[in-house]
C-alpha cells in the first residue's frame, strides 16, 4: 500500500505529522559538499601546521640571533682581556730588561767595593800575624798559658763532678719518693677492701704482696738522706737490694692487676647471662642449655617440614612438676642430665634420631638426648611405691613413662642406715646406695634446678643471689685492680743507676782538694809579670775585632754579588726569554684566534677606545673577565636553548638539519621559504577551497534545508486553511510548526533572510560573524566521520549527518485544538489523557491531512487522481456529531472513502454516505446486501 496507518492512542504526534502529513520533494545531498570540506579543511590543517612550523623556525630564528650576539660578545669580551694581557706582558718585558740594567750596574759598584775591602782585610792579617808570632816567642806568656790551662781543667773536673752527683742522687730521690708513695698507697687501699669473696689464691697472692711491701716501707726508712755520706753508709749492694725488691713489687703489681682484670671480666660475664637468665625466668621461661634448645628446633624444624604441621617435642622438666618440694635436690641430681631428654612421638623417633646425628657434631650437643618411646612402651615400666617416680607428676603418657622407668625403682629412705634393704634408694641429702655402693652425690648436680614451675622460682632466686655475690666481687676487682694500679708504677732503679750513684758520692769527695790547687795555681799567675804580655794580647784583640766586622762585611758584600748575579742571570736567561716567548705565543694566539679584518674593524678599534676611556691595560684586564663569563654564560644557555629548539623541529617534522651547526642558514633557509613561499599559496589555495566549499554549503545544504522548511510551512498552512472552516463540536484544530528550541541557532541560520535579501551568504563578514560557531560546528558534523575503524562510529556518523541534514530535526510538528472559550491544547500533551472520541477526532483529522498532503491537493490544480482512503472500524469511539463533522470533512477534500463500521455506528453513518453494503455471515457461509436506509434492496446468495 502506498500508504496506511494504524490508530494508535499512544502515536508520537510529532513523528506522524512530520512523516505522514508533509511531504519535500528536495533531498539534502552532502557527499559532494564533504570533500569539499574536507578539502578546505585538510588545507587549513596543512596550514596551521606549516604556522607551526613557521612559529618554531622564527624561534630557531630569534634564539640563534640572541645566541650569535652572546657569542659576538664574548669574542670581543675575550679579545680585549687577551689583548689586554699582551699590553701587561709587554710592560712586564720591559721592567725586566730594566732589572738587568740595574744589576749590571749593581754588580760594578759592588766588585769595586770588594776589590777595596779584600786588600785591606790583607794588611790587617799581615799585621796580627806579626803579633801572634811575638805573643808566641815571650817567656811570660808561655807560662801564664800553662797555668791558665791547668786551672781551666781543674775548674772543668769540680763542675763535672758535681754534676755527675747532682744527677744520681736527684735518681735516687726521686726513685725513694716513688717507692715510698707507691707501695704505701696500694698498701692503704687494699686493706681498705674486703676481699674475702674472691678465690683463696688470689687472697693468699694479695696478701703476700702486701707483706713484701709492709717489710720493704720500713726498711726505706733508715734512707732518709740521698747526701753523700748517707749514700756510701748504704753501699751500692744496699741500694741495689732497694732497688731490686721495688721492682719485684711492681712486677708483682702488674701480674696481678692482669689476673684480676681477666678475673672482672670473667665475673661481669657470667654476671651478664645470670642478667639475661633473671630477664627470662621473671618472664616465666626457664633458660635450658643451649644444645638442649638448639636439639628441641632442629627436630621439630624437620618434623615440621615432613608432616606439614607442628610436632609436639618436650623437654623431660618442662613437663613434669614436683609434688614435694623436699625432695627436689636428689631427684635433680640423680636424673642430673636425663631431665634435659627430649620426648618425642614414637613414630617419629626415626627422623629425630637421624636429625641428632647430623648435627651433634656441628652444634657440639652432647649433654642431652632422645627418649625412644617405642621402646619403652613394650616394657611399659611401672613405678614401685615409694620410688622418687611418686614425687613427679605429668600429664604427659610419654614422660610418665620415661620417669617411671628411670626414678621408679628408686626408693626414698629417711635413714641412711635404711638404704641397704633396698636395691637402689637415695635419702632427702643425697647419699645414694646403687649397685651395692654408697656414696655422696655433688651438690653442683641439684644448683640448677629445672624441673617444673617450682624450678623457676627456686633458679629466680638462685640466680639473683648470684647477681648480687657478683656484683660484689666485680666492685672488689675494681678496687683491688685501682690499688695495684699504684703498685705498677713503682719507678725503676738499675743496678748502674746504683753504681753510678755510689760513684759520684765517693767521687764528690775530692772536690775539697781539687779547689785547694786551683787556689794555688791562682796565686802563681799572680806572681808572674804580664805588663808586655796583655799590651800583645789586647792589640791582637783589636785586630781581630777589626777582621770580623771586615770578614762579615766582605761576606755579605759576596752574598749579594752572588744574589745580584743570580738575579741578572734569571732576568737574562730566563724571565726575558719565556716573556718573549710567551708574547711570540700570544701574538700567534691572537692571530688565529681572530680574524684580521674583524681585529682591524672591531676588535683593535674597541680596545684603543677602551684604552683611552680606563688608562691601562691592567683595568682592562681586571674588568672583562666578569663581563667574558656572563656573555659565556648566556652564549652556553643560548645554544642549548638552540640545539633543544632544532632538535625539537627535526623530531617533530623528520628533518634531519644538523643541530650542532654553529651557523643557521640551513634553518633561516627554510623559515624563509616556508614563510615566504609556501604558506602565501597555502593560503590562496585555502581561500579558494574556502569559497567553494561556503558556496557548496550553501547551495546544497542551507539552500536545500530552507526550501524544505518552507515547503513544510506552506503544507501546513495548505491544511490549516482547509480546516479553517470547519469544527467537530466545540473544538477547531490548527497543525503547528514552530523551531525546536535545541536547534533554535542553526534553524536561525538556515532561515536568516540575509541569504536570501541584500547579497549576503556565507563569506560576507556580517552573516560569517554571526553564525561563525554554527558554521563551524555544521562543517565538523558533515566531515568528522570519526577517527576510529569500527562499525559502531561509522554508524553513528552516519546517524548524525542523516539528522542534521534532515529539515524535520529543526522543527516540532503538532495539532493544535481550540475550544469555544478560545482555549488551546496540543495534541502531544493530551494524547492518551482524554476518552476515545476527544482523542479519535484529531487523530482522523491528521491523517486526513496525510492523504491531502499523499494526493498533493491543493498543489497540482490540473490533477484530477484518484483519492481512495479505507477506513477499517472507522469513528468507532466518536460521536455523531463528531462523525458528521469528519464525514463532511472527506467530502471536502473530495476523497473516495471506504468505510469498515461495526453495527453499532450504522445508524450514524448509513445516512451519510452514498451507498451502504452490509455483509452476513450464517455459519461457513457469508453475503453482501446493499441498502438504502430509505429504501432496501435483497442481493442474491453468493
């Protein structure tokens, strides 16, 4: 059928008038527009990119520019510092050559003056030989000589003695003081100090010494004097026996300050695990011994691993508890390292027995073992009353066992002489009677009890009772180390020191005898004449005097000819040549360092002009250096930016330029080509695509969407003006066709009268800055197909460029109805709301103006077509009223209108039409009568 339409009270109004009531003739083809677009566009792109890189290059540009400058200056700022050290070498130069003028000049007055001297400093020597030979042949002098000698020697043997005195006995002084100090500070001190803690031996060794010291500090004090007389009442065999018995304390001191360090740190050892031990038990765990522990983990480590869950291993103590406390020591001693077994599970005593063999070596455990379970439970040992197994409880079946079969034959006996009526039996102290021998069992064996709870309480107080016995000893080790401390630094007197001292003090004797010949020889100088002899002597004496201060001064003259010399010859052979050298090299620098026009233009022109404005070199110099690390500086951060800035645009736009290239003519090259050539023909053709592509748009997109528009308006006007006449009771219908308010902008556009009045389209400024966003929004919604490759986008492209190019999605249809009092309401909003007939009439009244809009009545004024309309159950919830008003309605439009009504409705139409057909059916078969409502006619069977 070429058209048809189910009632439908819940119809979208606004798709049905659209689709069913307006009909364009005009589609809206964008495909050619698109490439256009497209075209206009990918130029555009081309373009913005060739701006970018225009952008990037005049960055290149301007950066290298700025770099070139810094590197411009700092050429000028390097040369003038360079030219600036040539000046200062040459001035240097020429104070040397000066120098060496000088020296010459000093060494020609200076040889003078030595040539003078040197003959004078002869005459004077000549001269006091003259008088030595005379001193030398006089009688007088010879003797006074000979006693002045003799005199000078005696004089010399009386210091020597002295001395030789003076020193051993400030020794043996020194030695006495030390002894007495010494011995009796360490005597003091230690009996001062209680030492009947520590070992026997070391008090027996401590008490010796102090008598050794007692005996020798009253024996120094019959030497109360270190004069010579109470040295020789000595002897030298006294001295050496104070000597020897001093020494003997000392060392004496130093072993035993030795022993009783080691004997602290012993102490403060076990007082640091008894610390530990203490820290443990007041935390309720009792410290077993380490092979003990390190047994217990290993077996258990490797039990765990085998089954994969934790093993139960137990010490034989830390399962069972004593039920007497009475009985505790026998029953530590006699299990002694038995209590420390491990308790294994029977099955598992394989594996613990082979972890015990691999490590008893490694970890050196040796004090404990394994109990096999299995085996005892075969014997399933059975504990005879009054054993020490009753004192012992456990809930443990394995150490129960295990204490059964070791303390239950054991008796406990309140007698000693109750031991031999049994096999094996102990009493409360320990005296044990086993194998038919009776002994005494050690108290080591029960000091550290083990077993049970009461065992940590017992070895709690044990071990700080132990703290503190050691506590003391290390405080008496401290005292007795710091008195013996005095003991070994008793000073040492040799067996030569002694004998030395005995010499000097019987050698200081003959002092006496020594001064009375001085006393002599004195009085026989005295009797010689020495008149002649002292006018010799003092003559030589001023010659000599003269010849010093000649000797002195000729020296110093030769010290400073050599130095001047020295000086000369560095000046000469030295400074002036490297200085020549140095400038030679410089010069040659400056030469190929700069280039000869650039220092004839520049470089030399700055520098007089720099001359002229500071004065000298040396400001020069001291002046650019700064300014030279500032322009290197900037030049260092100017390339880098340049080299980043190039490397950049290589990367960007795979060029592959020489970033490293000192010189940018490469890159202001291709700025200039690409701002110069290219980007103006980009942008010609850009303004050409850009026209075409505006004018395609208009032409087939705007164009097209505003006939569409209108046409769509003149139907709708068509179809009010023919219902304009006619009304269904109280109501009158009117179609409206208003702009939807989402895409009121582009509707806008699309209908602006400047398309159409004054010449204005899309590239004239006025329209362009207006709908300058719209443009280019349409422009992306007709080209932007999507950059993805599924199905799903290109769907959906398509879906967007279908709706924006489809005039009815910038519209809203509807049907307008109007009551007496003027009152509107639109369809959309009522239908479905109101009863059959309100809803039906306008329903019937759009889809008479489908098949108006379907047969183009009213538009085609030669077409005279056929205009057949079926109604199938038609105006079956209308009125009569409103079912002559749409009859009437059909005639209007001069539609050929067949109708399909249920028997209810005939009475309402039957009148109205032009012929009446009833059909009836009986069973299978059916006929066809016609009738009039007048006048009846019959039909024959069929």
């Amino acid at each position: 059928m070429r058209k048809a339409v189910s009632f439908n009270p819940d119809v979208d109004i606004q798709k049905f008038i659209s689709e069913f009531v307006c009909d364009t003739q005009q589609t809206v083809d964008v495909s050619r527009m698109q490439e256009n677009i497209r075209s206009y566009k990918s130029l555009e792109q081309e373009a913005d990119v060739l701006k970018d890189r225009i952008a990037l290059l005049e960055r290149i540009v301007t950066d290298h520019q700025t770099f070139e400058t810094h590197r411009q200056n700092e050429i000028l700022y390097s040369f003038l510092v360079d030219r600036a050290r040539v000046d200062i070498k040459l001035t240097t130069s020429a104070g040397e050559k000066d120098k060496a003028t000088d020296y010459s000049a000093q060494l020609t007055i200076l040889n003078d003056t030595l040539a003078k001297e040197t003959e004078r400093q002869s005459k004077l020597q000549d001269e006091r030989n003259i008088m030595q030979a005379n001193l030398l042949s006089n009688k007088e002098a010879l003797i006074l000589e000979n006693l002045q000698s003799q005199i000078s020697e005696k004089k010399q043997l009386i210091t020597t003695l002295h001395g030789n005195f003076s020193r051993t006995s400030a020794l043996l002084s020194k030695s006495i003081a030390s002894w007495r100090i010494n011995i009796n500070g360490f005597i003091q001190k230690i009996q001062g100090t209680d030492t009947s803690s520590l070992d026997p031996i070391l008090t027996t060794r401590v008490h010796d010494l102090i008598a050794d010291g007692q005996q020798l500090y009253a024996k120094l004090e019959t030497l109360g004097y270190t004069d010579a007389a109470s040295i020789l009442a000595v002897g030298e065999s006294g001295l050496i026996y104070y000597a020897t018995s001093a020494d003997a304390i000392r060392m004496q001191c130093s072993a035993l300050l030795s022993r009783f360090s080691e004997e602290q740190q012993k102490v403060a050892d076990n007082r640091k695990g008894l610390l530990t031990e203490q820290e443990s038990l007041e935390s309720g765990v009792y410290r077993f011994p380490q092979d003990v522990l390190d047994l217990k983990e290993a077996v258990m480590g490797r039990l765990h691993t085998k089954t994969g869950s934790s093993v139960k291993v137990v010490v034989v103590a830390e399962a069972a508890e004593l039920r007497d406390k009475r009985w505790r020591n026998v029953i530590e001693g006699y299990l002694n390292t038995q209590k420390f077994y491990l308790i294994v599970p029977p099955e598992h005593f394989d594996i613990a027995l082979r972890v015990y063999d691999d490590i008893k070596r490694q970890r050196s455990i040796y004090n404990t073992g394994i109990v096999d379970i299995e085996k005892l439970q075969r014997i399933n040992p059975i504990a005879e009353p009054g054993s020490l197994a009753e004192e012992l409880v456990t809930d443990n079946p394995n150490v129960r066992l295990f204490l059964d079969f070791t303390l239950g034959r054991v008796k406990k006996c309140d007698r000693v002489g109750d031991l031999r009526r049994h096999r094996t039996a102990i009493t409360d102290d320990g005296m044990l009677y086993q194998n038919f021998v009776v002994r005494a069992m050690n108290p080591d064996r029960w000091a550290k009890p083990a077993i049970g709870q009461g065992a940590i309480r017992q070895r709690l107080e044990d071990v700080k009772r132990e703290i503190k016995e050691l506590t003391d000893i290390i405080a008496v080790c401290a005292s007795v180390k710091n008195a013996f401390q005095s003991g070994n630094t008793l000073m040492i007197l040799s067996e030569s020191d002694a004998t030395q001292t005995v010499t000097a003090a019987e050698n200081v004797g003959q002092i006496p005898a020594i001064e009375q010949e001085v006393i002599l020889l004195n009085k026989n100088v005295e009797s010689v004449d020495k008149s002649a002899v002292e006018a010799i002597r003092e003559r030589i004496e001023s010659l000599d005097q003269q010849l010093r201060t000649l000797y002195k001064q000729i020296d110093e003259q030769k010290n400073e000819c050599i130095t001047i010399k020295e000086r000369l010859r560095v000046c000469l052979e030295e400074t002036i040549p490297r200085i020549s050298k140095e400038l030679e090299m410089m010069g040659f620098e400056l030469s190929e360092k700069y280039e000869a026009e650039w220092l004839q233009n520049t470089g030399n022109t700055r520098y007089q002009r720099e001359i002229l404005s500071r004065g000298n070199a040396v400001d020069i110099e001291r002046a650019f250096p700064r300014e030279l690390s500032r322009s290197i500086n900037s030049k260092t951060s100017s390339w880098d930016g340049v080299r980043n800035l190039r490397r950049q645009y290589n990367d960007k736009y795979i060029m592959g330029y020489d970033i490293e290239a000192v010189s940018n003519g490469t890159y202001d090259n291709a700025w200039i080509e690409l701002s110069d050539i290219k980007l103006p023909e980009y942008l010609i053709s850009i303004a050409d695509a850009r026209s075409k592509a505006f004018e395609q748009f208009q032409e087939d997109f705007l164009s097209r969407l505003q006939y569409n528009i209108k046409d769509a308006r003149r139907q709708i006007d068509g179809l009010n003006s023919a219902l304009s006449g006619s009304s269904f009771g109280e109501d009158t219908y009117r179609f409206l066709i208003i702009p939807k308010q989402e895409y009121k902008r582009y509707y806008d556009m699309i209908v602006d009268p400047m398309l159409l009045e004054g010449g204005y389209n899309l590239l004239s400024d006025q329209f362009n800055a207006k709908y300058k966003d719209e443009i280019a929004e349409l422009f992306a919604i007709i080209t932007n197909e999507g950059t993805g490759s599924k199905a799903q986008e290109r769907d959906d492209y398509d879906k967007r460029v279908q709706a924006f190019t489809d005039y009815r999605t910038y519209l809203s249809f509807d049907l307008e109805v109007i009551n007496r009092e003027g009152e509107s309401q639109r369809l959309s909003k009522t239908l479905g709301k109101k009863s059959g007939g309100e809803t039906q009439t306008p329903f019937y009244i759009a889809v008479l103006a489908s098949f108006a809009q379907l047969y183009r009545i009213g538009r085609d004024k030669t077409a005279n077509t056929s205009r057949i309309i079926l109604f199938d159950e038609a105006f079956s919830k209308m009125d009569g009223e409103r079912i002559v008003r749409s009859v009437e309605l059909l005639r209007e439009f001069n539609f050929q209108v067949v109708l399909s009504a249920p028997p209810d409705k005939i009475g309402d139409i039957a009148t109205l039409v032009d012929r009446n057909l009833c059909v009836l059916r009986v069973g299978k078969r059916a006929c066809v009568r016609s009738f009039d409502p007048r006048k009846l006619e019959e039909l024959d069977y069929e």
